[in-house]
C-alpha cells in the first residue's frame, strides 16, 4: 500500500507532461487563427504570388 501512496504522489508531481500539453494548446490556438483568417490569408498570399510573378515577368522581358 504504501508503493501505492509513494507512486502516485510521484505522479501528480510529474511535469514532464506539461512541456506537450503546452505545445498541443499552442497548436490548437495557431490551427484556430488559421481557420478564422483563412480566406484573408488566402487573398494575401495569392496577391504576393501574383505581384512577384508580375516581377519575374519583367526580368524575363515578357
């Protein structure tokens, strides 16, 4: 009984779970803000491609 006792407040001592579940929440919060923004991120990225396109169009002399 008392490995029993010992074990478990070794575990609710452990942290070494702590550094995952931050990350995890880190990730969750990132995928929400892509979701939310998606179709701004979508408009901005496509304009970037375009405008540098535009560019390499002028280097090539098209």
């Amino acid at each position: 009984m008392k490995k029993l006792s010992n074990f478990s407040k070794k575990l609710l001592k452990n942290q070494s779970g702590q550094g995952a579940t931050e990350y995890i929440l880190l990730l969750v919060v990132v995928v929400a803000l892509v979701i939310m923004f998606k179709g701004k991120i979508q408009e901005t990225v496509s304009g970037k491609i375009d405008e540098l396109q535009g560019m390499i169009g002028q280097v090539n002399g098209n």
